[in-house]
C-alpha cells in the first residue's frame, strides 16, 4: 500500500483548523456560552455535554456526532470526517488509533470505514475503466495510480485469478510520490481502448503514445476520493459499499467479493 506520506497522522487535514481554534478559544473555561451543538448529534445521554464542550473549545468546527466507547470516561468526537476522543471535559484530546487488544480489533479503523462507506451505485462509473472478466457478475471499483507498485502487484498477482468480475479503474495517480504519473494516466484516459492501455501500462511497462489532450475525470476522482478519504493505491471499492487498501491476496479478494453480493 503507498501512502501519500508515512509521516502524515490520519487527522492533519483537521489540524490547521484545531490549532486556528484553539488560539480563537476562550480563556475562561468556566465562561458560560450558549451552546450551538445539536443535541440530535449525540448518540446517548452525556454526549451532548461533550459536544458543546468541543464547540467551545473549537469554534467553527464541524462536529458530525459524539458517542462513548468502550473505554471508561473516553468518548469519541467525528469532526469533518476523522475521528479524536476526548475525555467528559473535552479537556484532554487524542488522535490516532483505538485498538481492542483482546479482539485484535482496530475501532478508530473500523469507525472511519464506516464514515467513509461508498453507496456502489453512486459511484461515477462512465469516469471509470471498465474491464469485464466472465459473466462479470461481480463488482469492484479500483483507484489506482499506473506508477504504483502495489497496482502492479495487485494486476499481476491477484486480480488475473478473479472471474466473473466487473471491474472498474479510477485513475488516482499520486504525482507527490510518482512523477509524471498524472500525464501517464492522461494518456490511458485518452487512448482509443483504455482497458489495454491501461494493463499495458500497470502491467508490461509499456507508456501510452495516446495524446494528453483529450477532456479527462482526473479533477473530478481526486476529488471523490479526497471526500471519501481515500489516502493509499490501490484502494478497492465491493458493492456492498466497504473498502480495503493495498494489494490482497486473491483468497482474500474473493472472500470479500462473495461477502459483498
């Protein structure tokens, strides 16, 4: 799995605007306000308090929901699309993952997977290549950028062993980690059969000689999947709305192709 940066926590695109918060909040914490956080927000009784605190704490912050977890005293607060905890106070303000040592569960993980669930139907597949495998029963969205290596051993390991598959590539180039690989991806778009182009490219190395002019969904499928948090190639899309990064093994792609149906 490439991600865009090792060093980049899940939550910086929220930190400039926490920090820009913080200088704007009030110094009294004990100053009353009247708070604009909608109860409606709060998954039980308690959460309310915590989200009115968190307003204060950070004006202009777009607080989507408050809940508790499974950890005494620790609620989890969804601003913008990510996820922190906090403790009754807001005082205290954590990022980063929350894990079920005894399941060997990641929450933070399986939280953002769920805020970031696709509807499969509204994906915008006519910006997608289409490439049809069997019957091509099955579904699954790729974003995949030409120049990654993990699109490369995803394409030549795993999805060659797939059948009755539809599958469509969203070209997601990440031109930060690969150079050029925006123009790469331009050209494929713009070739006369796409689907060859592109398993030429990912596949055999082989560069496109198609022109880089033609009217092209790469504005538009950076921006899908920035809504949708998507920071690593290849990430993968089931039908059923959930996701995976990184190039699974083939048992593991049929699993959840069968589980998605």
């Amino acid at each position: 799995m490439i991600k865009r940066s090792t060093l980049v926590p899940i939550l910086e695109s929220i930190r400039a605007r926490l920090a820009r918060a913080l200088r704007r909040a009030p110094v009294l914490l004990g100053l009353a306000l009247t708070p604009a956080w909608p109860l409606a927000h709060a998954a039980e009784p308690g959460a309310a308090g915590v989200g009115a605190r968190m307003e204060s704490r950070f004006p202009g912050a777009k607080i989507q929901s408050v809940s508790k977890t499974p950890v005494a005293g620790l609620y989890e607060v969804v601003i913008d699309g990510h996820v922190l905890y906090t403790d009754a106070a807001a005082r205290y303000i954590l990022q980063g993952a929350l894990y079920d040592a005894q399941n060997r569960r990641n929450l933070t993980q399986e939280r953002l997977d769920e805020l970031n669930r696709f509807v499969f139907s509204e994906l915008p597949l006519a910006q997608a290549i289409k490439i049809v495998k069997g019957n091509g029963a099955r579904k699954l969205a790729i974003f995949e950028d030409p120049d990654c290596p993990y699109c490369r051993k995803l394409e030549l390991e795993t999805l060659p062993k797939m059948n009755d598959l539809t599958v469509y590539v969203f070209l997601y180039p990440l031109e930060v980690l690969h150079r050029g690989a925006t123009e790469k991806s331009i050209r494929i778009w713009c070739s006369k059969d796409r689907a060859k182009a592109w398993e030429d490219a990912v596949r055999e190395g082989i560069a496109p000689s198609a022109p880089d002019t033609c009217a092209n969904p790469l504005a538009s499928i950076k921006s899908l999947a920035e809504a949708h948090d998507i920071r690593a190639t290849p990430t993968l899309v089931f039908a059923d709305g959930s996701r995976v990064a990184g190039a699974i093994p083939a048992d593991e792609l049929e699993r959840r192709l069968d589980k998605a149906r």
